[in-house]
C-alpha cells in the first residue's frame, strides 16, 4: 500500500506527541499532594525510587512520613536511606556510576557549584507552575549557570537566614542599627561581662548586612550566574560599610576577641541585651530565657531594610539516576505546602513553600520568614570557599583598629590571587 507525503507527516507527528506523552509524570498541580501523575502514566511509573536524606532524628521521621504518603499515593515504593549531607557527595560519587546510588539526594544550596562541576545532579525540568509555591530567595538559590545555560538544580525544602534575638529585661525591640549602637552605649559594663549588644568580630555570614545594604556585594552577576571576576568587598559602599561595622569595636565596646561560645553563654545567662543568630539558636535561648526572649528581623540600616544572607537545603535528582522526572515529581510532593508545614512542626526548619511560610503560627518564626523576604542566597559558585578566610580576617583587623580603606582592598586581593591559584573562574 502507498501513501502521500501529507498522510506520512501527520502520521510521524502523531507517535512523537504519543512519545512526549509518556515520557514523565504529569505535574500539572505542580508536585501537589493531589496529583502524583495520571493513569495514563501508570505503566510508566518505576516500581522504586530511592532518597538518601540527612540522617538527623527529626529530619528522617518527616520525610519518612511523607514518603509514606507519596507511597499510597503512587504505588511506588520509596526507599530512605538515612546518610548525613556531610557524606553523601562522596559516596554518590562511587555509587552512582556503579547504579547503586539514589535518585534523590539532599544537600546545601550552597554546595551547587561543586555538585554540577562534579556531574553529581541533573538540571530539573520545572515548569512555571511547579516553582510557582516557593520564595524567590529559595529558588533564586537552587539555580545555577553551567556551560552557559542557568538551571535549577534542586527542589527547595528549608530555607534559613539571621537576625536579632534580644532580652526585652535589658533593651527594647532594636529596629534600627543606631538602636543597637545605643544598646551598647547605654546597657555596656565589661567588668560585669555585661553588654547591651555582642558579636562576632571575624564572621562575614553574620556581618554581611552590614556591607549588603550599604550597596557592596560579594560577587557580581545575578544568583546561579556570578561574575567571580567582579569583586565588590572594597568598593566605596563597601568601605563606608567597614567603618560602621568597626563602630561597634570602639573603645571596646565589643571586645575583638569575642568568641561565639561567649555570646552564647553571656546571652543565656541574662547578661546581653542582644545578638545575631539564626534559628537553630531558639530552643537553646528559650530554655534559658524564657518569656524575656524577643527576636526581630535585622534592624535597618540608614533606613533600609536589612539584607541578610540565606541558606536553603535542597533535594536534588542524581545525575545517575533513569527516574528522573518521578524523582522530580517526588521531591515537589516532599515540599508542598502540606508536608513542608509538617516538616516544619517536626523537624523545625523553615519551609520553602509561600502559603507554609505564612501559616507557621510562631512569633519567632514568622520574623524569619519576613527577614527572608529580604534575604540574598549566599553564592553557590565554588569560588565562594575563596572568600571566607580573607573576609573574615579583615573583619577582625576592622575590629582591632585598622582602616577599612587598607584593609578591605587587601583582602579582595587575596581573594583574586586565591581564585586565580585555584584554577580561576570557570
């Protein structure tokens, strides 16, 4: 039998769009608890998918309960596998080209640049409406530029920043820096270890607001697409930066060689009026402080709102794996809204979810997840593990009386010459 052309043509369209059709899971909810795929994907499905996920006691019970439902839901058998973040780049490493690897795995956002180089995860095959429930800065931190083209590389599950907790029996609710200098002023006594307001001198995590806000910037380019040639730490923001960050060391009035373990210890026995901490501080703070803890976002400074940095933890597809749209489709079910409110109560990390976020119905809590709307991924590029330490030690040079003018542009040089020694921007 013979046929035209035309016939022939609309024939080779018609089994490439039955192909398209049964290649992945249908997310149109967008990873929802309601929607794990249509029965027209039944036989498609892969009768297993494997997750390694942190091995932290709350952690682990969360995902395993929502892997539970992901199960009833799907027929598909999900197996976790408990292995800390700490671990699991390594061992995917050798398991993963040996097939014995998992198709989820769990990491920092910040470890992305290192995954990709690696070719440990996949870029993910998203559509609006999948990314649609997440906070910008949450997304923002899980893309990544590779070879050119900006990807995501992960699903957010929990994301994290910093701001102020404060004794309400020593000081008022700081809202602004020039609070927290007259906090200092006022409530200050260091023969008595007493002090209105402490931090760590040498911490570029914790002081990066400082310099953010007044306009400087760790690298150029956008979130996922640095420009690790474009260093703004020495810049004129940046040194304006410096000298208020340096007021606080004044005369003393923050002692240079002050130490995380005596901030905590101060501040738990009453005698700070307040500090920088994220939220793995609360329960320690509470026990100690009780109903005279406050916590506030970062206070302004020069009347804008505070830009602290932010960390997300985020599931990722192994680059081994064959199941990847269901991986995919798992892990937007492990962080809807449900299951990332449930994650939150049990685990009590910060969801990534919008509506989850809004509904967390914790005083301290919901001042995190407004900070986060004011938050900036700390940058994902391997060149990011050249700052730290030539930060840092400029930091506490500031704190022990040198000029930011000096010391801001050494430490950018360094910076260059650790990059440049390391194998240079990508």
């Amino acid at each position: 039998m013979r046929y035209n052309k035309t016939f022939l043509a609309l024939l080779m369209v018609l089994f490439a769009l039955i192909a398209l059709a049964a290649c992945a899971p249908d997310r149109e909810e967008g990873g929802n608890a309601d929607n794990t795929g249509g029965e027209e994907d039944e036989a498609e499905k892969p009768e297993s998918l494997t997750v390694w996920a942190n091995d932290e006691e709350n952690q682990l019970a969360a995902i395993e309960n929502a892997a539970a439902a992901y199960e009833e839901e799907t027929d598909i058998e999900v197996e976790i596998v408990a292995k800390s973040m700490l671990d699991q780049l390594d061992e995917l490493a050798l398991a993963g080209p040996e097939g014995k690897g998992p198709d989820l795995f769990f990491q920092p956002h910040d470890m992305t640049g290192d995954i990709v180089a690696q070719g440990l995860a996949q870029p993910l095959s998203l559509t609006d409406e999948d990314i649609e429930p997440y906070s910008d800065a949450s997304i923002e931190s899980v893309q990544y530029e590779f070879e050119g083209e900006t990807s995501i590389y992960g699903i957010p599950a929990v994301i994290e920043t910093y701001g102020i907790f404060y004794n309400k029996d020593i000081i008022d609710e700081p809202t602004t820096v020039d609070d927290l200098i007259t906090a200092l002023e006022e409530h200050t006594n260091p023969s008595e270890d007493e002090y209105g307001f402490l931090m760590k001198p040498n911490d570029l995590y914790f002081s990066y607001p400082f310099f953010k806000t007044k306009g400087a910037y760790i690298f150029g380019g956008e979130p996922g697409a640095y420009d690790v040639n474009d260093i703004g730490l020495a810049n004129d923001a940046a040194i304006e930066a410096g000298e208020l960050y340096q007021s606080f060391f004044d005369e003393g009035m923050i002692p240079a060689s002050t130490t995380v373990d005596v901030i905590d210890g101060l501040f738990t026995e009453g005698t700070i009026g307040a500090v920088i901490n994220g939220p793995w501080s609360i329960s320690s703070y509470t026990e100690a402080l009780g109903d005279s803890l406050g916590f506030t976002s970062f206070p302004s400074i020069d009347g804008e709102e505070a830009q602290t940095l932010v960390g997300v933890k985020a599931w990722m597809v192994s680059y081994y794996s064959e199941k990847a749209d269901w991986a995919t489709d798992l892990a937007l079910f492990l962080t809807n809204e449900e299951n990332g409110q449930n994650y939150f109560e049990e685990a009590g990390e910060l969801p990534t979810n919008n509506v989850a976020l809004e509904n967390l119905d914790d005083p301290i809590f919901e001042e995190f997840s407004a900070q986060i709307e004011n938050g900036v991924p700390m940058p994902s590029t391997p060149q990011m593990s050249q700052v730290w330490e030539p930060m840092n030690n400029a930091l506490q040079f500031m704190a022990e009386g040198e000029d930011p003018a000096s010391v801001l542009p050494e430490a950018v040089e360094q910076i260059e010459a650790n990059i440049e020694a390391s194998g240079g921007a990508e």
